[in-house]
C-alpha cells in the first residue's frame, strides 16, 4: 500500500470542505483512482470532473498517470489568475 | 520601498505589488525596450459592482509554472531581464493583481514575450479569483 497527499482548491475546496486528504492506495494506483474516490465522496465533485487537470508534484498529468508513495496530487480547477 | 521587495524575478506577493521597483528591476543598459503589463482589479464583473477580489494560489506550483514561462520565452526571444509577481490574499479596487515585465534590445522581442508570458499565465498558472459582490461571493470560471 501506498499513501498520496490530496491537495483541494478554490471550488473544489469549497465542494469537498477541506483543503487536504490523504489516500491509502494500492501500489500502481492511477491518477483515476484518485478521482474515483473523490466523486465517491461527494457528487457535486463528478459534475467538475471534466474541468479538472491533474497535478503530481507540480507537474501536470493524464488521469492514467501512475501515482508512487507520498506523491502530492493536486485537483485543479479552471484557473483563473492574472 | 514599501511592501514587497523585489529580491527574484518571479515571486506570489502577499502584500501591495509596487509596479515601479519591478519597472526598475528589470532595467538594464543593454535593453533598447522595457515591456510592462499590469492587470488591475475592476470594479464591475458581469454588469455587478465587485467590492474587492481574493487570490489563491498553489504556491509551489505556481512558482515552477511561472519559471517555466520564463525559460520558454527566453528560447522564443532575446530577453535580458524577466519579471513575474502575482499577488495573493484580498485585493481591492484598482490594486494591482499582476506586474509582468521584459526588457530586451528591440521592442518586438519584449512585447510579444510579455504578451506570450500573461497569455500563458492565464492559462496554467494554478491561481484562482474569487469574487465578491454586496449579495455574495463567486469563484471566477473562464472555462468558456
């Protein structure tokens, strides 16, 4: 088993009420699994899916992105600086 | 000077971004044009009156995305220095929201990369605008 940080912004934030998860995952997990489990917890979290890009340690990924232990993902919303 | 420094050239400010210490920052004799871009906080989102605006950021994220604005104009144009500071936390009316600065020998290099560099910004860099208005608060989505 693997542990990975989940890291919630602006809307997402506020749908899910909290800033941080951790995960107990299977070795090999994907990105998915990730994103599975969110939109188990919360279903308003589904309706975002397609607006969301994923990031593994800063960098952007594909959902079938394979996660390691203590990876920081993090769900990102439409951004919307500047 | 007061508030934030300019000490590197890519920062997420907390606090009252001063435009003119970036405008300096960036000055070098060796450039020909100085290109600066400021994005400020407007009073009206979508026909309603905005009392004031907050940031977040993904900071170490954000950080990296923004280096990587840096290192990929400087492959695209002949950039001498380079300037991003975004600002975080609550923002009222008419503050700065953003400085980005480029100076170069010629003008077309620092226009079209300060351009290219908030295009980008707007983009990927993981920060987010929430809105607030004297009957709520939005979280700004310019998916569409």
């Amino acid at each position: 088993m693997m542990t990975v940080h989940v890291k919630l912004f602006a809307m997402i934030r506020d749908v899910m009420e909290n800033n941080e998860m951790q995960f107990l995952l299977e070795e090999n997990s994907s990105v998915e699994k990730i994103l599975e489990l969110l939109s188990e917890k919360n279903i308003r979290f589904e309706e975002w899916r397609p607006h969301l890009r994923i990031a593994v340690n800063c960098e952007y990924v594909s959902s079938d992105f394979l996660l390691s232990n203590n990876d920081e993902v993090a769900i990102i919303p439409p951004v919307s600086g500047g | 000077m007061r508030g934030f420094q300019v000490q590197s050239m890519i920062e997420i400010a907390g606090t009252e971004i001063d435009a003119l210490a970036i405008l300096k920052y960036v000055g070098d004799d060796a450039a020909g044009a100085i290109d600066i871009f400021i994005g400020t906080t407007r009073n009206i989102s979508n026909e309603k009156k905005v009392l004031h605006l907050e940031f977040e950021a993904y900071v170490p994220m954000a950080r990296k995305k923004m280096q990587e604005i840096e290192k990929e104009i400087r492959t695209k144009w002949n950039i001498i220095k380079f300037c991003i500071v975004h600002r975080t936390g609550k923002v009222r009316i008419g503050d700065i929201n953003v400085v980005i600065a480029v100076s170069s020998a010629h003008r077309r290099d620092a226009f079209e990369a300060c351009r290219y560099a908030i295009d980008t910004l707007k983009k990927n860099v993981p920060i987010w605008k929430k809105e607030f208005f004297e009957d709520g608060e939005i979280w700004v989505d310019e998916r569409n």
